[in-house]
C-alpha cells in the first residue's frame, strides 16, 4: 500500500511565498502594482477625456488599434507554426537506444500528481501509473492531495497502490492551487528528474526513459523536456473535436517554431519533464498565478534555459462540456493576464533577460492572446451591427484606412487561423478532423466568453484557481496499443 506522508508547515511556507520573498517582482501574489495601477488610471481618464472631446476620432483610434493588435497576433502565431512546420525538432529516440539502457544508468525519476475532488478517476490515476515502464526501486510517484480532501485519500488508499507510491498531503492554506501543491511535492523529491502529470492522464509507458534519453543527447541548458499533449475522446463531440485541433497545431507546429527561433516557450501544464536542479534554480512555480506553466516557461527562457520536445504522447480528457470548458479557459486566460501583468512590471529587466525580439514574442504571445479573444465579441456584434444598419451611419467610424484592417482581420485574420488548424492534423494522420476546422470561429466565441469572465475574474478573484471537472468523458482512456504512441 501506499505511504502518507504530511508536509511540514516550513514546507507549506516555502511553497507558497518562497518566490514572493526572494523576489517579489516575478511572483503575482499582488498581480497590480501600484505604479501599474497608476499607469492604468491615466490610460483610463485619458481616454474618457478624448471620449468626450473627440467621440469619433477616438472610436476611430480604438477600431484601428485593437485591429492591428488582433491582425499583429494572429499573424505572429502563424508565422511561427510556419517556422515549426519546416523543422522536425522533436527528439526522437531510436527504440533500439531504450532497450539498450540498463536499470543501473537510468537516475531516481519523480512523478508529481497533483489532485483535488478527483475520487472519481483514482482508479484511472492508479492505472495509468502503473503502467510506467521504469525500474520501480528508482521511481519516486508523489500523489499531492489538499489537506481537506478526504475522498480523494480514501479512494487512493483504497485502491491498493503499491509501495513507490506516497501520498503527500498538501497542508491547508492560501492560495488553494495546483502549483501550491507542485511546490510541496517539489520540497520532498528526491529523483534528479521529475515530471508532472494530471490525474486524468495516460502518458505513454516508455515516456520517462525517453526523456532521459532527450536530455542525454540536449545540451547543458536544456531544462525542460516538454511531452506531445493529445485526447483520447477526440471524436466524442464537437467540442472534443475542437480541442484536438488546436492541440494539435499547438503541439506539433507552435511550440516547434517558438523552439526554432528561441522564443519563450509557455509550458503546458502536465508532461513537462524538468531538471531537479535546474527548477528549483527558478524557484519552482509561482502559487499565485494560475497559468504557472505559462509563467515558468518565460522565466526559464530569461535565464537562458532551454526546452526541448519529446517524441512520446500523454493523452488526456478533452472537455466534453461547454461550462466545464469555460471554467478551465477563463483561468487560462486569467493567468496569461496575470503573467502579462507580471513580467511587464520592469520593461529595462525583460528586455535585458529576454532580448528585444523575445520580448516582442512575449508580448504578441502571452499578451497578445489575451487582448484577441477580448476583441472576439466587440467585432463580432459590430460586423453584424454594420451590415444590418444603413451605410452612412457608419462612414464616419469607419475611414479607408480603419476599413482595411477590419477587412483583412474578418477575411485574412480568421483564414489563418482556420488554416493553421487545418495543419494540426497533418503530422498525426487525423485527417477526419480537418473538415472541423472551418467551425473555428464558433470556437472563439467561446473563448471570448471565457476571456471576459477571466478578466472579471482578474479583477474581484485574482488567485481564484477555477476547478476543471475530470472524468466527464464516456471514454475511460485510450486503447492500450495507443499509450505507445510516440
């Protein structure tokens, strides 16, 4: 059975304030500054002001403005999948290297699993787990359970873990979120590399061992080996479908090009293998920030640290709800928000760490997205607006020049980002998805609506960490000759 082990209250402090009290300007525990909050109350009166002095020619500039950002964005993302579209820069390990290694040359690994109410799938979490092809005397799994969870312990308890299996209890505090509980399993590992998984996840079996062997064959400064993402009940529903489309580009073209180009990279949020030392370097994750993925890759590549791509599938639950699915991208969003804010406290320092080129990468990426799904609605009820209502009223928003820029961002903007998740598919043989991808703009409509509730959320409930239900799907996971798949 499983071991229990409770963190200390020393523990518990470091995970929750150790990167606010080394260095308070990397941590969103206050996610506005005072000076931020100054520069925001001017932007904001000066911009009621010309409002009520020049109520055309401000509109005007508002239009002109959020088009460019929206087209700048947009077009970013797909010159980067471009990019990444030219190169195969994943790590691909010959089979034959990973049934040469020895158990005596593999190190201690460390699994980390953070779980919150997830009683439900705890005999999926167990399975999964046990599936890792690992000498088990060098496999260290931390299952990181809140404090109040009860449920949650007593079904792993129940479910007969073996003994390298340990049951961390996060001890109760403030903020209740999952880079919290990453921090705490942090404190108490002991393998040289360690990875993180969702409780929902089904990582292929060989997946350790070949992030071994990717770090073997990267260079020194490589620090994170980041696992391709895919879902398991891709075709349970339009939804479903949407998702593995846009992880789909993200995994195989996006995070390619941003490697290729040495761009910050935002992590994603389960499968990244790290360096022990290399993380507790950066101070782990920051607790207060729900993107921490996000917030750790920038500080990563402002240290000068690398991130590489392993050739190995986890697969995961796409959402097969729509509120469920508003609830995990308004945090997403949020914590974008939050980094943005975060990072932008001193432009000298990011520009210094980062380069101007990554900072404008930085900017139209993490900032970028954000500001773009904000723009979704507003131009929305604004082209159906100007097409139901005469010409003329609308002449004077709408200048030569103002009137491009929207043209290009309903034909051109919405086209390439169509086509790029029409490209997703390609490298993975998913060709019946490709129809699907002419829906995208429904899509982000839904991330509009999720954006918006993310700002609300920045605003009144900044480190609110909005619960994503798992265990929804129909499907229990996928097909046990496809866990392999690399």
């Amino acid at each position: 059975m499983s071991r229990i082990r409770t963190a200390s209250a020393d523990v518990a402090h470091e995970a929750t304030y150790g990167l606010w009290e080394r260095d308070p300007r990397l941590s969103a525990r206050v996610v506005v500054l005072r000076s931020q909050k100054i520069v925001l109350a001017v932007a904001l009166i000066a911009f009621v002001v010309a409002l009520v002095i020049a109520p055309v020619g401000t509109i005007i500039a508002v239009l002109g403005v959020s088009s460019v950002v929206f087209l700048a964005s947009t077009a970013f993302k797909f010159w980067v999948s471009l990019r990444g579209a030219r190169y195969d820069l994943v790590d691909h390990i010959d089979p034959a290297e990973i049934e040469a290694l020895e158990d005596s040359e593999l190190p201690v690994y460390t699994v980390l699993v953070p779980v919150f109410r997830e009683a439900n799938i705890v005999h999926r979490l167990v399975t999964n787990l046990g599936a890792l092809d690992y000498p088990t005397d060098k496999l260290e799994v931390l299952i990181l359970v809140e404090g109040e969870d009860d449920e949650t312990r007593d079904a792993i308890e129940a479910s007969g873990t073996p003994d390298y299996m340990t049951v961390v209890v996060v001890p109760r505090g403030k903020p209740q979120t999952k880079p919290r509980a990453c921090n705490v399993g942090l404190a108490m590992c002991t393998g040289e590399f360690v990875v993180i998984y969702d409780a929902e996840d089904a990582p292929d079996p060989l997946q350790l061992k070949k992030s071994f062997l990717a770090f073997r064959h990267a260079g020194e400064r490589t620090a994170v080996m980041q696992a391709q993402l895919n879902y398991f009940n891709a075709r349970e529903n339009l939804l479903t479908r949407m998702f593995t489309l846009e992880y789909s580009y993200w995994f195989d073209y996006m995070l390619p090009g941003l490697d290729v180009d040495t761009l910050p990279i935002p992590l994603g949020g389960t499968s990244n293998h790290f360096r022990t030392s290399m993380l507790r370097e950066l101070g782990g994750w920051d607790p207060f920030n729900v993107t921490e993925d996000a917030d750790l890759g920038i500080r990563a590549g402002a240290l000068g640290y690398r991130v590489g791509i392993v050739d190995s599938v986890t697969w995961e639950e796409a959402n097969t709800s729509i509120p469920n699915f508003i609830r995990q991208r308004s945090r997403w969003i949020k914590g974008y928000m939050q980094t943005s804010l975060v990072h932008a406290r001193s432009p000298r320092r990011l520009v210094r760490e980062l380069g101007w080129r990554r900072v404008w990468g930085f900017a139209l990426l993490i900032g970028g997205t954000p500001l773009t799904f904000l723009g979704v609605l507003p131009f929305m009820v604004i082209t159906v607006v100007t097409w139901l209502t005469p010409e003329e009223f609308f002449d004077a928003y709408f200048p030569p020049a103002v009137l491009a820029v929207c043209l290009l961002n309903f034909l051109i903007g919405n086209g390439l980002i169509i086509y790029l998740n029409m490209m997703g598919p390609f490298k993975r043989g998913a060709f019946w998805l490709v129809p699907w991808a002419l829906l995208n703009p429904l899509y982000w409509v839904l991330h509009s609506i999720a954006a918006y509730k993310g700002l609300g959320q920045l605003i009144v409930r900044p480190h609110y960490w909005e619960k994503t239900e798992h265990g929804l799907s129909a499907h229990e996971g996928p097909e046990p000759a496809r866990t392999s798949a690399g």
